[in-house]
C-alpha cells in the first residue's frame, strides 16, 4: 500500500471510530454527549490538543519528538496572563496585544533553542525536550510562585471562544460555504489536471463521493456550532475552532506546498541522504522545533483565555495527548510519512474519548489508563503498517 493510500485509509478509519465513539457514549448517556452543548464545548476542547498536534506532525514527520509542548504551553499561558494582571517586575501591567505578542515570540524562540540545540549540537531531541518538559513546568511555576493570576483583559478572553468570542451565525454559514466551494474548485482542479497532463479520467463518482462527505462534515459540523444552547443565543464557530482551522491550513500547506515541507519529508526518509542531496537539514529541523514552539505558544494562549486565568498547571500532559492525535492521524514514528489532517481528527477522537468518560463520571485515574491504552494502540497499528509497507 502506498504512503497517500495508508494515510487516506487511516483517515477514512478515524472518522468511522469517532462516529462510533459518538454513537456508544450518546447511548451509554442517556442522549447527554451528542447535545449541542456538549459538541460545542468538545469543539473548543478539541482545538488545542488540535493545535499542537498540528505541530507535532512536523516533527514527527522529522523523525523527531518534542516532550515539552505541554510545559512551554503552561509557561506562556502564565506569562501572557502575568503580563497583563501584574507586568513585569512589578512593572505596570501591558495591553493584552502586547503580552500576547511576548508570548508568542518567547514560543518560537525556546523552539528554536531547542531545535539548535537538537541539530547543532547533535543532542537527542527526547532528552533536550524532556528536559525542557521540567524546566519550563517549573519556570511556570516561578514566574508567581504558584499564585493564580487572573482576571484577565475582556479582549483576551473572547480568544477562548464563549458568546463575545465566536464568529456570528451567518459570517460561519458564509465561511462554511466557501469551504465547501473551495473544495469543489480543488475537485475539480485536481480532474482537469490529470486531462491536460494526458492520464485516464477517473470516474466522476471517486471525486463526487469524498467530496460529498467532506461537503457534509462541514454543514453538520456549523449547524452543531450555531445551534442555540437553552435560552443563549447562537454563537456560531468560536475563535479557538476558527484558530484550529488556520493552524491546520498553514501547517499543511507548509508540508505539501513549500520547499521547506518536502525537505522535512526528505529528512524524516533519511537524513544522510537528504544531507547529500543538498537540504540543509540543520537549518530544516531549527525550523520544525521554531514552528512547534509558536504553535505550543498559541495553544498556551487560548487555553489562559478560555480559563480568564493563567495557573501554573495548565497544559499537563498535553504533549501526550498531541503525540497520540499524531500518530492516531497517521504520523509514522518512524519518521518520512504524516497528515495534518489526520491528526486534527486524532484530536477530537482523543477528546472525545476524554469526555464521553467525563459524561459517564469515570474517575480521572481511570481516564489516564484509557488515554494511555489508545496511545499504545495508535504506536502498535504504525508499527504494524511499517511492517506490511516492509513487505
């Protein structure tokens, strides 16, 4: 099976099991986890471990690992939220464009730092990451001494999502149907393409299908977002979703439409050969860990506006559920194969697993030996599909 079909496959899998996961845990609770409520509330969830997962393809893809997203999320989230209740040094306290500006840049520059250490310096990314994991878990706490700060700015709260913080019913209707017509217009690329270049057209149902389904996903998906909630009114795609949706667009034309994303391939298929071939694979992997950082940063940044507060704990154990969204997506640990697709849908499965459980009062203790259980599933089909690819 080829790389593109395995991927697809996996895809086509993923959104079976999530379906399935839906259905048994709507009837395990009595009709609560399909409520509009609660997919709204999976959707914003869902973005951040989305977000990083996003990230994580690339370095996957890199044949490399970074333990520290879920750390450096908490050390920007408390930074953002310090700098504007507090300032710095005591300082007078900054708009919150400004913190959030110094949060995301301090993101990419400790990915960077990381990714200079891993490619310069020839350290092993588990062990430069998993030092990073402590030493900015605990710098989160250094920053107030473990105090919660909060509340934060009105205008940095609407990042979180909430009724101020979404995009409006008819501006997601209007947006869900530009999705849907760019999707049309790649399909239809993509057919007169293989004519002018002279190959068999392809039955029209094999373009028509998928793209129906697509269409679909995407009209179900704003329906359930612009739904009203009890006596609240419609609120339409919320910011962290609409931020998803970007973080995914850019890192994916990044890996498919950009020198730089083949080269990451390349690297992930062999870096000696890649070396020989001429790509700067230094300057490749400093990239893959800058733009995992800023993603981290964002991450951070949504998850202290959703809360109005920063404290110090924030982002535990995020970067495993990012490397499950991964794998479960597709990212091959093996390096050289990844979708960011398939891992933006690896993310919902994940939350949705860690909210059925919720819904069904499941104790935290036994919802991080489910966690852990799929993470081993999701490593044991890659290993097992790298086996088949061998023969």
């Amino acid at each position: 099976m080829s790389g593109g079909l395995r991927l697809a496959g996996r895809t086509q899998a993923l959104a079976a099991a999530l379906l399935a996961i839906g259905a048994g845990f709507d009837l395990a609770s009595d009709g609560l986890f399909l409520t509009a409520r609660n997919l709204q509330n999976l959707a914003v969830q869902s973005s951040v471990v989305g977000i990083l997962a996003c990230g994580m393809v690339l370095v996957i893809v890199a044949r490399q690992i970074d333990l520290s997203v879920g750390s450096l999320l908490g050390l920007v989230a408390m930074l953002v939220a310090t700098l504007q209740v507090e300032g710095l040094a005591g300082g007078a306290s900054w708009p919150w464009p400004f913190a959030l500006a110094a949060g995301l840049a301090l993101g990419a520059a400790i990915g960077a730092a990381q990714g200079g250490l891993v490619a310069w310096l020839g350290l092993p990314a588990f062990v430069v990451t998993l030092a990073g994991l402590l030493v900015f878990r605990g710098a989160a706490y250094l920053v107030t001494d473990g105090r919660t700060v909060a509340p934060l700015a009105a205008g940095f709260r609407r990042l979180g999502g909430g009724i101020e913080g979404s995009l409006g019913t008819s501006a997601s209707w209007a947006l869900g149907a530009a999705a849907v017509a760019a999707l049309g217009a790649l399909a239809l690329r993509g057919r007169w393409a293989r004519a002018r270049h002279g190959f068999e057209a392809r039955p029209a149902w094999r373009d028509a299908l998928p793209f129906a389904a697509a269409a679909a996903s995407i009209g179900a998906g704003v329906l359930v977002l612009c739904a009203p909630v009890g006596v609240a009114p419609a609120r339409g795609i919320p910011v962290p979703v609409l931020v998803l949706i970007g973080a995914a667009l850019v890192t994916a034309g990044l890996a498919h439409r950009t020198r730089f994303g083949r080269h990451v391939f390349a690297i992930g298929g062999g870096g000696e050969a890649a070396a020989l071939a001429g790509i700067a694979v230094r300057r490749v992997t400093l990239g893959v860990f800058a733009w995992m950082g800023l993603l981290a940063a964002v991450a951070g940044a949504l998850t202290a506006a959703r809360l109005d507060a920063g404290t110090n704990s924030m982002g535990t154990l995020a970067e495993l559920g990012a490397i499950a969204a991964a794998v479960l997506g597709g990212s091959s640990l093996a390096g050289g194969a990844g979708a960011v697709g398939g891992a933006v849908l690896g993310a919902f499965v994940m939350q949705a697993l860690e909210n059925g459980l919720v819904l069904l009062g499941v104790s935290s203790a036994l919802r991080q030996v489910a966690t852990g259980c799929l993470l081993l599933v999701a490593v044991a089909i890659d290993a097992i599909l790298q086996r088949r690819g061998r023969r």
